[in-house]
C-alpha cells in the first residue's frame, strides 16, 4: 500500500512538473496564437490604403478629418475580424488605421511582445507624419496591451480598452492556479504592464468588460480602470458577455460611439 501511494505522489510531482516545463515552452504561443487559415485581403473591406511598415500594415482610411481612430486588435484575431467597426467610423468621418502586427494576415516577423511593441512605434511615426489634431486608441484583448503601450509612449486624447487585463502575469497565474505566483513570476515573461503603462495617464477612458470572461476576469477589468489617475473615465458591464463575443455586444459598439463623439 505504501509503494502504491509513493508511486501516485512521484506521477502528480511528475506530471506537475512536466506541465509547468512544457507551459514554459510554448509561452509565446499561449500568449499569441495566431489565426490559421485566415489569411485574406482586406483592403476593399476595411480602408482604401494599406500601408506596409517593416513587418506591420496598416489599414488607413482617411476621410478628411482632424480625428483619427486607432484599433489594435486581439491576439486570436486579424484585423478583418473587425470590418464591422468600419461603418460606425465612416458614418462618424473619422479617419482610422487598424493595425496588423508582425507574424499576423501573412505579415513577415513573429507574432510577439517585440512584435506588437515594433506595431505600436510603427503606428505612431505614420500618425505623427500625418499631423492629426485628435488622435483616439481603442484595444481589445492583447490590443489592450498595445494600446497601453502606445498610450505609455505618447499619450492620447480618448482611449477605449475591451476586456483588458492588469498584467500579463496575472492572466497566466489564473491560466495554472496551481503554481505559486513567485514561481510564474520568474519564469514567464510579464510583457505588457497595463497597469504599470496607464498609470499616468489622464485622458478619456472608457473600458468595457464582460462579466462571464473567464480568459481575463472582469475583476481585472476593474481593477485597471481604478488604479488609472483620470478624472474621465467610465467603467462599463457588458452583462452576460464573455471574452470571445464581447466585441459583437452592445455595450461595445456603444463605447465605441462615445469615444468619438
């Protein structure tokens, strides 16, 4: 009997072990998991530029305006993904880029941290040539940490974030409940800091988070929108949503809305 409870304890040690060792290993594509099979031509269907900067496009649409709308999208999507926020920006005339990264919709590079970062820097220098007056971000998902950094590297007038998270570390220790914080915090990268990037911010703010996700918890959601110093901001509930469909809810496309009025 004791042999048989020594060898149960030395198979959970082992498969515990083993489970962290290949989580390490395949971190990068926990974290980015690029679409397959969704490589298509976007350029009739969301802008009438595409503009290829090193390993990033960007889908530009200017419609004669001193706005314009930045959209970085989710690590499980491509930027074709959200055609339907199209309309609502055109029916507005705003001018808008939606931002594809390194590694995604064929793009050379590799879908990573550098790679959205290199995105972000990219997006920025095209806008700054361009010299608009007012300039928005809207991120969802990993979006969020891209627009965190953007927003960290040169601030925004309005910033809208979709189901976004504190820091990466903390969505990968609700991912493995099993293993200590201190543990994870030492071996996998934390990459984007929302909370560290937002933390000066003092625009416009308007996060809207589902109250079923399960992949960042809505807790996390709230969490960011207190520890952000503006004094115009708006936390929303998108109820019932979760984190897969909360960009199709209502509560979405009326932030969008607000956010560039």
């Amino acid at each position: 009997m004791t042999k048989i409870l020594v060898t149960i304890g030395i198979s959970i040690v082992v498969i515990y072990v083993v489970v962290f060792l290949v989580a390490i290993l395949v971190q990068q594509f926990l974290i980015y998991p690029v679409p397959r099979d969704k490589n298509q031509d976007c350029t009739k269907k969301i802008a009438d530029e595409t503009i290829i900067r090193n390993n990033t496009t960007l889908y530009y649409q200017d419609n004669n305006s001193d706005t314009i709308v930045i959209f970085y999208h989710g690590n499980a999507d491509i930027v074709c993904d959200k055609v339907g926020l199209v309309d609502i920006f055109n029916e507005r005339d705003v001018s808008y880029i939606f931002v594809e990264y390194p590694g995604y919709s064929g793009n050379s590079g590799e879908a990573s941290h550098e790679g959205l970062r290199e995105s972000v820097h990219e997006t920025i220098s095209f806008i700054n040539e361009m010299e608009y007056e007012h300039v928005y971000v809207i991120g969802q998902s990993i979006g969020t940490g891209a627009a965190s950094y953007h927003t960290s590297a040169q601030a925004p007038e309005r910033l809208l974030l979709l189901s976004p998270f504190t820091t990466l570390t903390d969505v990968v220790v609700k991912m493995f409940p099993i293993y200590p914080r201190s543990l994870i915090e030492k071996v996998f990268d934390n990459q984007f800091d929302n909370t560290d990037l937002l933390k000066n911010y003092i625009g416009k703010l308007l996060i809207v988070h589902g109250t079923k996700d399960i992949v960042v918890p809505e807790y996390q959601g709230r969490q960011l929108f207190e520890s952000v110093p503006s004094q115009e901001k708006k936390y929303i509930e998108a109820q019932g949503y979760r984190h897969a469909n909360v960009y199709d809810s209502q509560e979405f496309r009326d932030a969008v809305k607000s956010i560039i009025e």
